[in-house]
C-alpha cells in the first residue's frame, strides 16, 4: 500500500479509536512508572489494569516493552517523553520526525494516544526554554505523519507563587515568562495541559494549619470560603487556584488534567500510613467519577491520574518508594475500588 494512503487510513483510525474508546473510559487513570528492578513484565501489568477497570495510563518514557504490549489493550495513554530529548525535537525536524516513526506511528492504529507530553516538571528549570519549540516541532513531525494528537508539557505546584485562597492564584515570574506562551499555543490548538497536583506535601508541612480531613478530601463541609465558592477538598483548592492563575496569565477556560495525584503508604512521615493513602485514593476516585467538577467549574469532569501503580523500589529512599497501590508482587496494597 502507498506510503500517504497508509498514513491516512491511520490517521483516521486513531480518531475513530479515540472516539469510540474516550466517552467510556473515565476520568480516572494510574500513573506507570518503572524506577524499580523488580516490577512484572508489561503484559501481565496490563492485565492487572483490566481486571481492575483501569482504561487510563500515563507512561514517563517511551519504554518499548510497554509500547509493544499495548496495542489491542484498549487503554487510553498519555506519552510521555525524555527531559533530554527535548533540545532536539524542538531544533532537529530529522530527529522529532525519527521520534514519530519510533515511538508513535508503529502503534497509533491501535493504542489511543490521549496526548504526548514534552517535559515533566521542568518549569521552572534550564530545559524550560526547550518546552515550547519541542511541542511545536512535534506538532510538525504528527501533522506529518498524519497523526493527530496533542502535544503537551506536565507542571506541578511550584509554578504558582500563591495558591490561597484559590482566587489568589498566581504564576510565579519565573514560571510564567515560560509557562504563558506554552498555555497560549495549547489554547490555540484545543490541547490540555497537565499539572501535577499533590495534597499530601503541603499538608505534611504545614499540618497547623491545614485539616487532614480537607487534605484527605473527607471533609463533609466547607473548610475554605473563597467568595462564594466553598471548598471541601484541598485537591479542588488546587485545581482552581492553577485555572486562576492561568488566568492572570490571559489563558482561561484551558483544560487541565490531573496528570498526578496521590498519598504514600509508608516511608517516614508520620501522615504517610496505610489508611490515609487509602482514604485519600478512594475518596478523590468516587468524587471524580461523578464529574463533580470543582467549585470554579462545577459539573465538568476532571480527569485524573492517580501516582502511582506500583511502589518503586529504585526511587530516594523514604516516601518517593510507597505511593503505589500495589506492590511489584501485583498484591493490593489496601483495597481501592476504581
């Protein structure tokens, strides 16, 4: 078959794939990492997905392995990308399409890509400059292709210089001479951006004055009243304090998606226990599958990936190796219902 004609009936693969496979997937997805040496082989890990009702993955890296066993999987992935390779898939065509032909194209028939994220947290940081014209240059190398898929960065929370109350969101300076312009082009594409949103470490630092019912998303009534919208949840706090100070920033009504969320088991930390981790996992889940949304947005889903799938016994030593739900052994760690 001719090369362009390939392409094309791809292309409209993937769009039919993602059609059909996104309105019945969820909001929900697990973080896949694989900072260890002694996690299951990708076949049986997708097959604990399914037995759990998991349709959502982010992966950090193209790992081929993973790549490999997906395709006919059904779940939904978001692509992540090597910090390193940014420089040249924003500077070298040869090298983004080369990326492409790699990692995307071989699968794009039958794994529905959500979105290929460029960078995790490097705003602020010296890759930081290498984020917009990486995702440019990819967008050139899909449209080539004939793939179309968003292109995206992941952030976390040290981009804002004021989260409270959530109306008081603000980008940092630093954060924002970047961060803008990268908000603007995903605006002007219809692609989301995803943000790395974690309750657990602010209030293991400031546990005066933060309630653990609030962090732990249990809270049964308002805890923060920020003009006349109340919050519940510190999660929601979050959320909106980024779609504010994006805002700030001239992007509104962007979609943002959860990229990571989550509560460690064990490592130290005194809040760091079983019963929080599950307390923290299944109260976001049962508030996210019913698209409650957030006070700012109420009624639109937020989609979220919860970090992580297992624990991972390569990472600092402390909490950063118990935030999975299950251990390498594919054992729960507490019960999570999806």
């Amino acid at each position: 078959m001719h090369r362009s004609i390939f392409s094309v009936i791809t292309a409209l693969l993937v769009l039919m794939y993602n059609t059909f496979t996104g309105s019945a997937q969820g909001t929900i997805g697990v973080n896949y990492g694989k900072i260890a040496d002694n996690l299951p082989p990708p076949d049986k890990v997708i097959a604990l997905l399914k037995s759990k009702n998991i349709a959502r993955i982010r992966i950090f890296e193209p790992y081929p392995d993973v790549l490999q066993a997906l395709p006919g999987s059904g779940l939904q992935v978001i692509l992540g990308s090597l910090n390193s390779d940014l420089p040249q898939i924003g500077g070298d065509p040869a090298f983004a399409a080369k990326w492409v032909q790699t990692n995307v194209f071989p699968f794009a028939s039958n794994v529905p890509f959500r979105c290929i994220s460029l960078g995790n947290e490097l705003i602020p940081s010296e890759l930081a400059q290498t984020i917009l014209p990486a995702m440019q240059g990819l967008q050139r190398a899909l449209i080539a292709a004939n793939l179309s898929i968003p292109v995206t960065t992941t952030v976390h929370q040290a981009v804002l210089s004021a989260s409270y109350p959530p109306s008081a969101g603000t980008l940092s300076p630093g954060a924002a001479n970047f961060l803008v312009p990268i908000a603007q082009f995903l605006k002007a594409n219809n692609y989301p951006l995803l943000f790395n949103a974690y309750t657990y470490f602010p209030y293991r630092d400031n546990q005066k004055d933060i309630r653990i019912d609030y962090a732990l998303n249990n809270a049964t009534e308002v805890v923060v009243r920020d003009g006349n919208l109340g919050y519940t949840n510190l999660l929601d706090a979050s959320v909106d304090a980024f779609y504010y100070a994006l805002e700030k920033g001239g992007v509104s009504n962007l979609e943002v998606i959860v990229s990571e969320t989550g509560w460690p088991s064990a490592g130290g930390d005194a809040p760091a226990t079983i019963n929080n981790a599950q307390t923290y996992n299944q109260n976001m889940i049962n508030r996210m599958k019913n698209n409650v949304g957030t006070p700012k947005s109420p009624g639109k889903g937020l989609e979220t990936y919860i970090f992580a799938l297992f624990d991972e016994n390569l990472k600092a030593n402390g909490t950063e190796q118990h935030f999975g739900l299950f251990y390498p052994t594919m054992e729960p760690v507490y019960p999570i219902q999806f």
